[in-house]
C-alpha cells in the first residue's frame, strides 16, 4: 500500500437535477477564459482594442474544439469504428479525447478567419494569445484527473496517481501522472513565452512559435511515459513523431522569420489608436459638459440666495423713511 499518492476522483460528473455538471468539460471551459482574459490584457499592451481577443475567439474555440475531435477520432478510430464499438461515441466530446495537435492547426484557420474579417494580421493575435494557451492546456490536462486517463508507467513514488476505475481496460494501481507533468510543463512554457517575448520584443508570429516549440519538446518526453494504447511508426508512438515534427517546423519558423521579417509590428490593429483618440475627446467633452452643468448650477444658486438680502435692504429702507416721515 503507498502511504502517498495523488487520489483519483471517485467520480468524474455530478448531476444537479437532469443536468450533468462534467469535470473535463469545466477544466476546458475555464481555460478558454484564461486564454481571452491573458490574450485581451496582451493584446491591449500591444496597442489593440479591447475585446477583438474575444471576438476572434468566437471563431477560434468551435474550430479548435472540432479539429482537437477530428485528430483525436481520426488517430484513435478503433476506438469508435471497430467491432463491438458505437460510432455514436465520436461526438460524445465531453468523454475525453481532444488532440492538441488538431486544435491547434483548425483553431488557427477559424482564428484567420476572425482577424480577416477585423483586417488584423494572424501572427500579430497568435503572439498576443500564445501563453494563453499554454495555460488553458495546463487547466484542461486536469480533465484527465477527473476522467482518470492519460496517465503513466507504474510507478511508487509519493506523486503516484492512483487509479481505482477498472472501465476500458484500465488496471487499478499507481501510476506517474503524466497528466500533471503536462500541465506543469505548459504553466513554464507560458512563463517562457512571456519572458522571452519582454526580452527580446518577438514579433511577427515568433512568440507563438516559441510556444509551439518548447510545448513539443516537453510534449515528446512525457508522451514516452504513456501506457494507453496508441499507434506506432518505427516502434515510437505518433504523437511522438508529430511533436519532433512540429518541432522542426516551429524552430525553422523562428529562425526564418527572424531574418526577413525582424522586429515586431509597429500597428498590430488598424484603427485602434484612432479609437483611443476619439474616446479620449469624448471623455474631455463629457468632463467640459460636467463642469459647466457645475457653473451653471452655481451661478442659480448663488441668485438665490441674493434675493433675500435685496429684500431686506428694501425693507430697511422704507423703514427709514417712514420714521423721517
């Protein structure tokens, strides 16, 4: 018996009245909102508006939720389309099983959409939101914890997960919780990102590569510690493959931009100072209005409080001339 370990949920929903309340489904939910929230106050350092982060994540999110989905069923078929298996489960999402890898490659299309239609350069919004998303796959690997997968070889370390479901062919025991090795990883990737980005004034698309390198590299580690089932080339599992793959990409993108394109955007929102400007003339005329309302209010009162005293020097002075009287 291990006298520490990190327990597993007994359960991974809880229904209040008809409507199930899913733990995964919450951890991806609050990620997306650290995302927007961190990419709308980076956004603004750089010189956008207020809530474009927001409104391009309109697009963003349904896109990458559906190409985490597509990777995730594609990579993972037998799964839902082998004998004894219902296809219906493909759409069942809030079950677990999003690949990263998909979402971001559809999430970015449905991004461009987004900026295309503001006239906003996509290298510029995918510096800005690029901890962001670190940090929303740091929240979202705990959606594992409460599904009880993804987890590691054996293991009688004090940090072991303890996995009690036996559904799906798991096996109850202690394993290394590669789910929180991932969500660590990415909290120091996003740390990275924003001190490199401070440093060195990445532009261009350099901070997002920067991102998508170093979460590869912990990507590729972690993924050689998994036991669950998955496919294989050359005896290395895919996503392995893919991660040195992306790798290479993101390092050549860094390096080749670096060159042609050095610096970093000067305007990352057209329009955007413009904007400031305007609300800034209307803030004075609203504090112009304000203060006249003031004067004005004043000025009434202070002929008020004259007409009594007019009065009584009337009074005084027909006094007087009835004693002279």
């Amino acid at each position: 018996m291990e006298l520490a370990y990190i327990p597993s949920p007994s359960r991974g929903v809880i229904h209040l009245g008809p409507i199930p309340l899913r733990g995964y489904a919450f951890c991806i939910i609050i990620g997306v909102f650290v995302a927007v929230w961190l990419g709308n106050k980076r956004w603004l350092a750089r010189g956008g508006r207020a809530g474009t982060v927001a409104d391009i994540a309109v697009w963003a999110v349904p896109f990458g939720l559906l190409g985490g989905r597509l990777y995730h069923v594609i990579t993972d078929y037998e799964l839902y389309f082998s004998e004894g298996r219902d296809w219906v489960d493909a759409f069942k999402i809030w079950e677990g099983g999003l690949g990263i890898w998909g979402a971001i490659a559809l999430g970015a299309v449905g991004a461009w959409i987004g900026c295309r239609r503001r006239g906003i350069p996509l290298p510029a919004y995918a510096d800005a939101i690029a901890p962001g998303i670190a940090l929303a796959q740091a929240i979202g690997r705990w959606g594992n914890w409460f599904n009880q997968e993804l987890y590691g070889k054996p293991t009688d370390l004090p940090w072991a997960l303890h996995i009690t479901s036996s559904t799906d062919g798991r096996v109850p025991g202690y394993y290394h919780p590669t789910f929180l090795y991932e969500s660590l990883w990415c909290v120091g990737v996003a740390l990275l990102v924003i001190w490199a980005d401070r440093r060195f004034k990445l532009g261009h698309g350099r901070a997002f590569a920067l991102y998508v390198a170093a979460y590869c590299t912990g990507r590729g580690w972690i993924e050689y510690m998994r036991i669950d089932d998955a496919h294989h080339i050359f005896g290395v599992r895919l996503n392995v493959w893919t991660a040195i793959i992306v790798f290479l990409l993101a390092v050549t993108y860094i390096v080749v931009s670096a060159k042609k394109r050095p610096g970093r955007e000067e305007v990352v929102e057209p329009g955007a100072d413009a904007a400031d400007d305007e609300a800034e003339e209307d803030a004075k005329t609203e504090d112009a209005k304000t203060e006249d309302a003031k004067t004005e209010g004043a000025q009434a009162d202070g002929g008020k409080k004259t007409e009594p005293a007019s009065a009584e020097v009337t009074d005084e002075a027909e006094a007087e001339s009835a004693k002279k009287t």
